[in-house]
C-alpha cells in the first residue's frame, strides 16, 4: 500500500459524500500532490524533474489556499485560529520542500529521507483540510462556495501561468 492510498484510506473514512465544487477542486489538487509525492518515495526514473513538478505543484497549490480558501475561511472569526494553523503548517511543509530541493538525488536515502518529511507534513495537512476545514467550509460558508469555486478555478489559472505549469 502506497503513502498515497494511506491518505486516501483516511480521507474516505471521514469523507462525506458530494462535496461542493470549490472542495472538489482542492481535493483533485491534493490528490495530484499524492501522487507526485509516492513517485519520489520510490526512488527511481528522472527524479530531479519529479521533484521539481512536485515542488511546484505544491507552491501553487499552497499558494491557492492562501489566496482564496484561507480567506475566506478566516473571514469567520471563530476560525482565525485554525486558518493560522494552516498558515504555520504550509510554513513547516516549505522548509522541508527546500530540504527536499537541496538534497542530492544521488543520495537514495537522505533524498528518500526528505521525501517522506514532505510526505508526512502534507498528509498531516491534508488529512486536517479534510476532516476540519472542508467542513467549517461547509458549515459557514454554504452560500458563498459557487463563488469560491470560480475564485479558485481563476486563480489556479494565473498560478499555473505563473509556474509555467500547463
């Protein structure tokens, strides 16, 4: 069983059906970053462009988060909290991305060993987005999620033009 069905073992067990499109759109962003992540846990094949492709699918995605999801959120005061916790969260998954950026490839085990700290550190994220923040979403902010929807969806656009990701 790979990292990746792990997360997603635990996601479907707290999962609820039909999530609202905005939801569905991190979730797909997410489950990509699974999947970049498991081909770095298996150390083989072009490893210094997967790990660039996860690098920045990951920087966009993070930076997705923040510009549309987590403002949104924290618009509700009784989650300001929480939406700094996920703040301090993408700060501790970068410093183990530059880790992982600075660890040679020709080094299997201090590279393999970089990959599961990013691992670790975005399954604990992500496993909170799902079980807590997709469903504060929910919760409070029911009429405003079409929108984000297309907020983010705009968004992930400029990103990926910025990224130089197709």
């Amino acid at each position: 069983m790979t990292a990746h069905d792990r997360r997603e073992e635990e996601v479907v067990r707290t999962k609820k059906p039909e999530r609202p499109i905005a939801l569905q759109l991190l979730r797909q962003e997410q489950e990509l970053i699974g999947r970049l992540l498991d081909r770095l846990l298996v150390p083989e094949g072009d490893l210094e462009h997967e790990r660039q492709v996860l690098i920045e699918e990951l920087e966009r995605h993070m930076r997705l988060e923040e510009q549309v999801f987590y403002p949104a959120l924290g618009r509700m005061e009784v989650l300001t909290s929480f939406v700094q916790s996920l703040h301090d969260q993408h700060a501790r998954i970068r410093l183990a991305v530059l880790q992982l950026a600075q660890a040679a490839v020709t080094d299997k085990t201090a590279f393999v060993r970089a990959a599961e700290q990013v691992n670790e550190l975005v399954t604990m994220h992500v496993l909170e987005e799902q079980n807590r923040a997709f469903t504060y979403a929910e919760e409070y902010l029911t009429s405003e999620l079409d929108a984000i929807a297309v907020e983010l969806e705009d968004c992930r656009e400029a990103l990926r033009g910025a990224f130089g990701v197709g």
